[in-house]
C-alpha cells in the first residue's frame, strides 16, 4: 500500500483536491461556524459541515478506488466513472448506515464489524463490479466473509492515524493562526488554517481510500 501511495500520489492528490482541499477550505472560511456540540447543530451547519463534504468524499473514495483498480486509466476516466457510480453507491452507503449506526450506538465492536463488512471495501466493490446498492452491500458483505477480526484491527490502526493526521493538520494551522494574527494578518491567518486542515482532508481521503482498494484486491485473490 506504501508503494502504490508513493509510486501515484501526485495523481491522486490531484483527482481528490479539488473535492476534499477546496471543499474543505471553502467551508471553513465561507460556511457556518462548526457547533459548539452535536445536539445544537442547525440545518446549515449540518449541510456545510457534514453533508457536502461528506458527499465530496465519497466521489473521492470511487475517484481513488478506481485508479488503484484500473491503474492504466487516465485520471479523467476515473472521475466519470466514479460520477457514473455516485448516485448508486451514496444509495448503499444510506443503506449500509442504518445498521452501522446502530451497531456503534449499541458498542464499538460491532460498530466496527459492520463498518469492515459493508463499507469499507464497498467503494473498491462498486467500481470493480458495479450493480444495485443492495448488490453492492451484498458483494462487500461476501468478500469480507472469514475477514472480520483482521478487517476491524487495520481500522483501529487507521483510525488513528486518521486521528493522528487531523491533529497535526489542525494543531499546524492552529499554530500559524496564531502567528498570523500576531503579525495583523487575520485575513491570512483564517486561510493558512483552512488550507492545512484540508490538506490534512485530502490526504485522509486518499490514504483510506487506497486501503479500501488494496484490501479488496487482496482479499479477491485469497
């Protein structure tokens, strides 16, 4: 996974920047600010800070998932394949969110489990064998079959790194805020700040996205 990150970065930096950085800069400097906690989050919040760069995201994923399946393919190519699948597979996702969430409400574990089972591996499923969000749910169901336990202890590992990566991002622009603001350039200082969280966005979207791909090939030819 390392070496394919290392090998094709640039170019999927490029596919996901456009929908992770831009998207997360331009919510941080024009969109609402975030909400002092989940209960009191107004529908404008919940459109700018979660929906839209959620769906930004999840283009990404199928930008990304297909590059890493049909490396041959110009990065054009994977954008329309992946605006091919966007209706189908945001559809699976919604499916596959009622019992994930669920199962992390009820506990972690299976919130993990069935995390592993339906979603991670789904993007790399639909664009490699397409179908209905039921039979995309059903495929990454199958293909993850005898794969739980391993499946659920990489997402930990992911996770914080994903954790890891969000802090430094954030804390760095935190950081030059604060300098920024020192020196009379608040203007600069919101920018700076937004661009390193989404930088720390695209990267995130990127490195989890390739994992989802690799570990669907791998557990393909198991």
């Amino acid at each position: 996974m390392t070496s394919l990150l290392t090998a094709d970065l640039s170019r999927m930096f490029f596919v996901a920047a456009p929908f992770t950085l831009l998207v997360g800069v331009a919510v941080e400097l024009y969109g609402p600010p975030p909400p002092a906690d989940l209960t009191n989050i107004t529908p404008s919040q919940l459109l700018w800070r979660l929906a839209l760069p959620s769906l930004a995201a999840a283009l990404t994923q199928l930008a990304i998932s297909h590059m890493v399946l049909f490396p041959g393919d110009a990065p054009r190519r994977a954008l329309a394949a992946a605006a091919a699948m966007f209706p189908v597979y945001i559809a699976a996702q919604l499916l596959a969110s009622l019992p994930v969430g669920f199962g992390f409400v009820a506990l972690v574990v299976p919130g993990f489990y069935l995390f592993a089972r339906l979603i991670f591996v789904s993007p790399a499923v639909a664009m490699a064998e397409g179908g209905s969000p039921i039979a995309i749910l059903k495929r990454s169901w199958a293909v993850t079959e005898g794969q739980s336990l391993p499946l659920c202890l990489f997402l930990v590992a992911g996770l914080f790194s994903v954790i890891g990566i969000s802090i430094l991002a954030e804390g760095a622009g935190a950081a030059l805020d604060v300098v920024a603001r020192l020196a009379g350039l608040e203007g600069a200082a919101r920018f700076v700040h937004a661009l390193l969280v989404g930088i720390g966005s695209c990267f995130v979207a990127v490195g989890t996205s390739v994992a989802g791909a690799v570990a669907y090939r791998l557990l393909m030819t198991r």
